[in-house]
C-alpha cells in the first residue's frame, strides 16, 4: 500500500509521523510532498518580523527526520491532483496513491485588498516566512523614521491572532525604543466585536482585549472592510481612511495552487469538501486535514471573518486523519471528535493562554488568562515542538499556540 501526503508543514508532518507509529514499511509506502525542503514553525514569524527570531532557529530540513521514520521525502510542487486515475502530478514527475492526504496548506489572497504586498504593493503581512522577513526589514526602515501605523485584517480573514500579536509586540518595542509618542496605531478589523477571531469570542476575551488596547492607547475599529493599500494611508470600504506610512494587514486565505486546480476536488475557495473523519465527501481514497480543509463560518457577520485552524486544531485533524486510514485498512472504529483550540497570544512583556473546548460554541470549556508565565510556556513549546519534529517525532497532544 502507498500513502501519499502533501505538504510538509504541521498537517503533513504529524500524519506522517502518525501513520508510520501504526503501519510498517512493510506495510506501507508512505512519501511525503513538498514544495519547501524546510519545516517551519509558522506561529513564530510574528518574531521574524520583530527581529527576535531568524528563520533559521524556527525552521529544520525536512529530508533528515523523514528518512529516520523510512518516509520517503519528495521536493516538488503538486501542479494537480487526479482522483480517478489516484495519481499526483507534480514538477518533479508523477506519484500514484492507496490513499492520499492533502495538507498544503493556504495560499494568501493578498489580491483581495489593493496595494496589500508587500512585494507586489506598500502593504506588509505575516502569512508566510518571506512575508515576515520583508516587514522585518520594513520595519528596520521604519524606526529610522517612524509615523502613524495601522494593522489588522482584511475581510474575509480567518488567521486573526497574529494581527492582534503585532499590534501588542510591536508597542511594546516602541515603548522600549521610547518613541511609542511618535507611533499613533489604529487596529482595524472585521470582527464584529474584538476577541471575535472568527469563533464567536472565547470566555471574556472580548472585555480583556478591549481593555488591553485602550490601556496601550491602541485605536481599534471592529467591522471594518479594508479596500486599499497606499503608501500613506489605509482606506475602508465605507469610505474612511487612516493615516499610515507602516500597514500590516493579513489577508483572507485560498487553496493552494496545486490542489484549487484540480477538477471537482476542491469548493470554489479551493479547499477540500470532507466529512466528520476528515475523509473527501466524493473521493474515499483521499483525506484533508488543517487549512486545506473547508469549514463553514461559526456565524454571519456585517463584515466577513472566517473559521480559523490554528497549528494545534491541524494536529488534531491529522492524528485523526491517521486513525482514520489505518481503520479503513486494518478494520476498527474510526474517530470524529470536536476539535478543541488552545492558543497563547505573544503581548510584549507577557501573553495571554485561551483554551475553547470544543472550537465551536456552545462550549464546554471557554476560558482566557493573562500574565507572563503565558510567555515563557509559549517560547519553551516552541523550542520542545522542534526538537521533537527534527527527530521525526510528534508532539501531539501538547499545550498548543
């Protein structure tokens, strides 16, 4: 049997390491694609972008912990997928499939917003490592003249905590540069209300952030439509517009290239149709997992804002991905649990630990607290995640971010 997987990133990774724990080589073939030859850890390009990290110290190459597993590793990109005849096409030749799990990931809608770069446009984001390294040497520039700035997220978002990360990390830095006076910040968002981050709200995260920012002397605007990106300002569908010589604004999210053009795979997004084990809804032989996967919104809001996967909701998918196919082959129940989310918000001198189980509300669990403790769990999980994931070994199940 051989199992194909696309995408080396936390979806990719962790059903690999998953599947191979309960099947042999013996038993299966498993190959890994990807268009990137290194892992990186994405929480972390906010502190690309601060400065603080390099991506060299967040990421690893893939090759080596893959092969320690006996998973085959293949560097190429997935031009499309072919369901009925079960191959991938790819730049770098064909690979026929048992069963294929597609976790690639996003591609970001920058075109959605005019002028939101930054390599085409005066705009900056965060959604990808080129991306980070870009604002951080946007940013180099900036502090040597530093005005008005603005961050947020367009409509349609659903990746929304790094924005409010930003917003906070970088008051910090300038309250430590001492030139915060010179800084005014507007957060401009289309959540209804702040904390919002496409789930509804998690416990009093809405009454926290809102006090945060006002305590920062943050501006925020909630349902607000980002339309345009210049040089100097940032202007909203309604009409209004904001100064700014810095803009940071994360996009909403589409399927990768590769898979979006793959006839009947994919929903007019581009991410893939699947049922409560993860499985594609018309094609039994291939499963989802992660941001590939298409997920209606919590609720219906005046400005669009879309269901989030964190790295953590990713990793559940995967593992039950993973259990998924071995009881399709071997036999035994398969899983289909709510996915829960725990995430730690990076606010300069301390962070912020929210927990909802499950994602969805009504909830079980809805609970959010502050303090710098928050900070170091998040910095010591990301250094235990990448020791354990360059040694082909998956932390599933931990604190999550």
């Amino acid at each position: 049997m051989r199992i194909v997987i696309i995408g080396g990133s936390f979806g990719g990774l962790t059903t690999a390491y998953e599947l191979r724990k309960r099947l042999g080589r013996r038993q299966c073939e498993i190959i890994l694609i990807s268009k990137e030859r290194r892992f990186v850890f994405i929480p972390s390009l906010p502190w690309v972008a601060m400065g603080e990290k390099s991506l060299e110290q967040i990421s690893f190459d893939l090759e080596k912990p893959l092969k320690r597993r006996e998973i085959r590793f293949a560097h190429a990109a997935v031009n499309r997928v072919d369901p009925q005849a079960r191959k991938v096409i790819t730049d770098g030749g064909d690979y026929s499939y048992d069963y294929l799990v597609i976790a690639t990931g996003h591609r970001s809608a920058n075109e959605a917003v005019a002028g939101l770069g930054p390599f085409d446009g005066p705009g900056h984001s965060l959604m990808s490592p080129p991306e980070a390294e870009e604002a951080r040497k946007a940013l180099a520039v900036f502090f040597e003249k530093p005005g008005p700035m603005v961050i947020g997220c367009a409509p349609g978002a659903s990746c929304i905590g790094p924005a409010y990360e930003f917003a906070f990390e970088i008051d910090y830095l300038l309250r430590k540069r001492k030139i915060r006076h010179k800084v005014p910040i507007v957060m401009i968002t289309p959540e209804p209300f702040l904390g919002h981050f496409g789930v509804g709200g998690v416990g009093r995260a809405r009454q926290f952030l809102e006090g945060e920012l006002e305590e920062r002397d943050i501006r925020y605007v909630t349902s607000a439509a980002v339309s345009r990106i210049t040089g100097s300002s940032v202007e909203l569908a309604g009409g209004e517009s904001f100064e700014s010589v810095f803009s940071l604004v994360i996009p909403p999210l589409a399927g990768a290239k590769g898979v979006a053009d793959s006839p009947g795979l994919t929903n007019p997004k581009g991410f893939i149709p699947v049922d409560e084990h993860y499985r594609h809804r018309d094609f039994p032989s291939i499963y989802a997992v992660g941001v590939a996967v298409a997920f209606p919104p919590v609720d219906e809001t005046p400005v669009p804002v879309n269901f989030p996967k964190t790295g953590h909701m990713t990793e559940q998918m995967a593992a039950m991905a993973a259990h998924n196919i071995c009881a399709d082959t071997s036999g035994g129940e398969k899983l289909a649990r709510e996915l829960r989310v725990e995430c730690i918000l990076d606010m300069g001198g301390s962070a912020a630990h929210m927990k909802a189980d499950p994602v969805r509300p009504p909830r079980n669990i809805a609970v959010m607290s502050e303090g710098r403790r928050w900070l170091w769990a998040k910095k010591i999980f990301e250094r235990y995640y990448l020791w354990n994931a360059a040694r082909g070994k998956s932390p599933v199940g931990g604190l999550g971010w």
